[in-house]
C-alpha cells in the first residue's frame, strides 16, 4: 500500500464499512498498530479506537457513504484528499480534507478539516 490512490481507497473503505468484525480486519491491515485520528470534532488512537470513530460516525449518519472527491496527492510519505460524506448517489452534505502520515505503506496518523457542514 504505497501508492496515493491504494492508501485513499484503504482509507474510505475503513470508514465506509458498517461490520465492526470487517471494519477492524479492514484498519489491521491498512494502518498502523499505534495510528492516531484527529479532526475538529474527534480524535483516537490505535486500530480499536479508530475504528470506534467510525463506528459513531455511522451512528450519526446511517446509509451515508464516503468517497473521494479530490486527489489523492502523495509526496514523500504525506498524502492528502478530499472526501465527501452523504447519502450514496446524492451530493454529499458534509466535505472535508484529510492529510495522513504513511509509514511502510500503512497510515500512521490522520489529520483531518472539515471543510463543508451543514447548519445546524
């Protein structure tokens, strides 16, 4: 998983997934053991915790889907992308901008900005 493109697919494909079973098998093999996660509205730490993160996001979101909206670009072991969060099909209502940490081809760490969320 050294590519831009692979990582970001990893990446949503943690957060898109609804089994806890998959969705931790899914983070053991993309990030690292001792991976950190934090954005403006949460934060965690190692594959439990993260996968904990989003578990809440599906929580608050059922039946949303990520995806890609821009990038990924990779320089070095600095990847960043743009995601889109919403219903599948539909213009997503939440967007933001994550930059990761790749360490031997797995996600060490995960800076996230929101850069689009709805009034509440």
């Amino acid at each position: 998983m050294t590519d831009a493109k692979t990582v970001a697919d990893a990446y949503i494909a943690a957060w898109n997934e609804t089994d806890a079973a998959t969705r931790k098998a899914l983070i053991a093999d993309t990030w690292t053991r001792d991976a950190t996660y934090v954005d403006p509205l949460m934060n965690g730490a190692g594959h439990d915790g993260i996968s904990g993160l989003i578990a809440g996001v599906h929580g608050r979101f059922p039946d949303f889907r990520f995806a890609l909206i821009s990038g990924p670009d990779m320089h070095g072991e600095h990847l960043r992308f743009s995601w889109g969060l919403g219903p599948k099909g539909a213009t997503p209502l939440i967007e933001g901008t994550d930059y990761v940490v790749v360490k031997d081809g797995r996600i060490a760490a995960v800076t996230g900005f929101l850069d689009k969320v709805p009034a509440q």
